[in-house]
C-alpha cells in the first residue's frame, strides 16, 4: 500500500498530478492524440479506495448507443493501432520497464 507523502506529484496546468497521469499525458501528447484530464466514475475506483495511484486511459475511439445492449465502438485500424501504442507506451514507462 502506498503511504500518503510517498507519491511523486507534478504539476499539469494547475492540476497536481501523480507522476503516472504525467506519463499517461506525456505518450498521448507523443502519440499525436489530445491529451486531457477528465473526473468520473471508471475502473480506477477501487484501487484508488485503497491508496493506491490508479489512473484509466481513454481508448480514444468514437462510440455510437454508449451503455445500451446496441452500443458499439467506431474504430478504424490505425486509430485502433495509434491509441494501443499511446496506451502501452505509458504502462511500460510507468512500470520502469523502458530505457
């Protein structure tokens, strides 16, 4: 468990940000997608309940019927493939796993 003070935070704007919403910002702003800060109930709910840094990032698809049993996502494959890299970019950076 992450102990409070323990956290690098940075400075977006004038939004104080773990380090992981600076990485996340970071590839999609290298990715050439827009990068953005929004509130709202997603998956990172409960880990953030528990202490721990969670962040969600967007899939920056166009969706048609959001939430209805006719939702679906407009895709196209270099979009698709742009975000996927944007996405993994930032798990590997923030995993320390890149040099």
């Amino acid at each position: 468990m992450v102990q409070k003070g323990t956290v690098r935070n940075l400075v977006y704007g004038e939004v104080i940000c773990h380090h992981a919403v600076m990485t996340a910002l970071a590839a999609i702003s290298l990715g050439g997608g827009r990068p953005g800060l929004e509130s709202s109930s997603t998956d990172a709910n409960l880990p953030m309940s528990l202490g721990l840094p969670a962040i969600t990032i967007g899939s920056g698809f166009r969706s048609e019927r959001s939430h209805s049993p006719d939702e679906r996502l407009l895709t196209d494959r270099e979009t698709a493939l742009r975000y996927m890299a944007m996405s993994l970019a930032t798990i590997v950076t923030a995993a320390g796993i890149a040099k």
